[in-house]
C-alpha cells in the first residue's frame, strides 16, 4: 500500500466506525417502504432509496463505491512476482535444499 494510499485510508476509516457508531444510537425510526415516494411504476429507484435512507445511506454509498474502487485496483495491480520476487524464491528454495532451515526462516 502507498503512503498517500494510507494517509487516506486509514483515518476514513476510523471516521466512518465514528460516524456509524455514534449515528447507530442517534438513529431516528426507520423509513416505511409506503413513506418513499413512488414512481410512476410503482417501483422506487435507487436513488429514493439511498435518500431515504439519510445521510448514513449516502456516506455508505460513497463508501461502498470507494471500496470497490480499491478491490479492482488491487485485483488489477498485484501479482505473484511484486508478492514474491524471483530472487527472493530462488534464495528459499537453494538454503531449503541445503537444509539451511534458520538461514531460510530469516
């Protein structure tokens, strides 16, 4: 992870078990399916949803929208040779066939 990456991340993180803690017991009643407004069809959209929901709604959305945002990145940009060089293998394979257990651990 990036230090700009981190710097940002993590107090989000800390503000939304904030948010969302304090909210829970602050919470007012929640919205009755009939208090939405309806569309024409009959059906509510996402939209009216997530408004009726409140803010805590919308600040999930934007979370929600975050986190599979970072889920793509990552699934896009690691691989096996950033987790693990080949230099590094070829080095704990050579001291695991040598029987150099403690070097190997190391």
């Amino acid at each position: 992870m990036s230090k700009k990456f981190r710097r940002l991340f993590m107090p989000l993180v800390t503000l939304t078990a904030c948010f969302i803690g304090t909210s829970a017991f602050a919470a007012k009643a929640a919205v009755a399916p009939s208090a939405l407004p309806e569309t024409s069809g009959g059906s509510t959209t996402l939209w009216q949803l997530v408004s009726g929901g409140g803010i805590n709604m919308i600040f999930l959305g934007i979370l929600s929208v975050m986190a599979l945002a970072s889920i793509i990145y990552h699934f896009l940009n690691v691989s096996v040779q950033k987790l693990t060089p080949v230099e590094f293998t070829e080095n704990l394979l050579f001291l695991l066939e040598k029987k150099e257990y403690q070097k190997a651990v190391s």
